[in-house]
C-alpha cells in the first residue's frame, strides 16, 4: 500500500478556521489520503468539500481530555456520523482507566461501537499518561469492546507515539484490531518505522510533507 493511504491529514488545533478545513481536504483530494480527521463541528464542511472523492472524514471525540460523560460522547459521536463522518476517534476517560474502574471504561467504549455500528471505531488510550501495564490493559479493554482500532495518542498531551508504545500495543492486539500511530509523526523514517511495527495508520497533520519527500520512495509504503 502507499503511504497516502495510511494517512488520516489531521487539523484539531483551537483555532481551526473553515479556510483550515477546505485546505485540508483539498490536500486530501490531492494527494489521496485515507481521510481528513477533524472536530465534530467541521465534518458537515468536510463532508461537502470532499464530496466526489474517495477520501474518508473522521470525527474526533471526547477530545482531547476524554473526561466527559459517556452520554455527551455516545451523542456526539451519532451526531458525527449522521454529520457524514464514517470514522470516529474517541478518548478513553483516562482517569478512570487510571483508578481501575475498567468497567467504566469498556462499557463506554463498546457504547459509542454500538452507536456507531458499522462505521470504524479508533480508541485513543493517550500513552503518555500511561504505565506499561496500563498501556496493556487499555489495549485489552478496546478489544473487549470490539474496537477496529486502537491509537496512541491525541497529539495534545505531554508527548505522542513512540516506537516503543506501537511494539507493545500490537504484542497484545496481534490481528484482532488494527494501530493507529499519532502525535510525532513528521518524517519519512518515522511513518515507515511505524508501519514495520504494525501500524495500519498514521494521524498527522504533515502528511503532504510526507508524502513529497525526497529522502525516500514514498510509494513504498
């Protein structure tokens, strides 16, 4: 596969204009990435402007915290695919994975698969705040679940993926769910070390850079 087609093109900063939006997807359209990832109140723009085009809108939520209720991101996470986006990437609740309520935090997952249904479900277990063993359970609760994904990180917290993070996190999901690797990715040699350790896709807002590289074929990955 190309390495356009690990690559969800990402804009999520607070300051996010419409303008933002439109470049985004024309970068998209250009260059065919996978998708554009974008907040919630942007999709139906995202939506409309890559209408025509293969290229996919997904929807982050509960982001970048992932402390609210599970209700607001089961509601926003519907409202966002009815907006037209057919990929969510969620925030577990960091905190209460962190306490052991892994209960809480399973069920709030499979809650917003189940709003969802068919359409791809990402779960963002934001490593950096994150032990080891940690790390390992989040990734076991997101199969439980029945997540298609599990990512690394928001891009937001106090650092983003790491080599390391990707390694463990497909020791555990093997072929039963697929990785996301996010935050930090903005060099050739840094997306095609993590597509070797397992990673399906990549979130990042570099992606043209990546993409026109000259330092390597990037039809190789």
């Amino acid at each position: 596969m190309k390495l356009n087609k690990y690559i969800d093109h990402t804009v999520l900063k607070a300051v996010t204009e419409p303008k933002d939006i439109i470049k985004l997807c024309e970068e998209a359209r250009e260059y065919d990435f996978f998708s554009v990832c974008v907040n919630g109140s942007y999709v139906k723009l995202a939506k409309k402007e890559l209408e025509g085009s293969d290229v996919k809108v997904c929807a982050v939520i509960g982001f970048p915290l992932g402390a609210m209720s599970t209700e607001s991101k089961v509601f926003e996470a519907s409202q966002c695919i009815k907006d037209g986006a057919s990929e969510i990437d969620m925030v577990i609740n960091v905190g209460m994975l962190k306490a052991g309520e892994y209960d809480y935090v399973e069920n709030e997952i499979r809650a917003i698969k189940e709003a969802i249904g068919s359409n791809v479900l990402k779960v963002i277990i934001e490593n950096c705040y994150l032990t080891d063993d940690e790390k390992r359970k989040a990734t076991e609760l997101c199969l439980n679940a029945k997540a298609d994904f599990v990512k690394t990180s928001t891009g937001f917290g106090t650092g983003g993926a790491t080599f390391e993070d990707i390694a463990l996190m497909k020791s555990i999901v093997g072929d039963k769910a697929q990785l996301k690797a996010a935050g930090g990715v903005r060099d050739l040699a840094t997306a095609k070390k993590y597509i070797e350790l397992g990673a399906t896709r990549l979130g990042t807002s570099s992606g043209v850079e990546l993409v026109t590289t000259g330092t390597a074929d990037p039809n190789k990955y």
